[in-house]
C-alpha cells in the first residue's frame, strides 16, 4: 500500500514539475505537450530556456 502510495506522489509531482505534462494556461484541458503536437505534428522539443524578468 505504501508503494502505490509513494507511486502516486511521485506522479503528481512530476506532473507538476515536468513542463511538457503541465497543464496549457490557455486551454486547461490539455498539456503543453497536445498543443505543440496540434501546432506542429513534426516539432521536437531540444532545449528549454527560462527567463525572468526583473525590474531594476
């Protein structure tokens, strides 16, 4: 019981973490990774950047 316990939490985190099974912010329904596919059925995902922006 504990196994399937430690299973299921680790699935949601990675869920949460994992950018391409995060929720789409404009369609909550899908992931990110059904509306790159839907754009583009031949697009590979290589690199992720990540910017913040900052008020100085």
């Amino acid at each position: 019981m504990i196994e399937n316990i430690a299973k299921g939490r680790l699935g949601k985190f990675l869920k949460e973490v994992c950018l391409l099974n995060q929720e789409d912010i404009m369609d909550g329904k899908k992931t990110v990774r059904e509306v790159l596919k839907e754009a583009d059925p031949e697009l590979q995902i290589v690199a992720f950047k990540r910017f913040t922006l900052r008020a100085e």
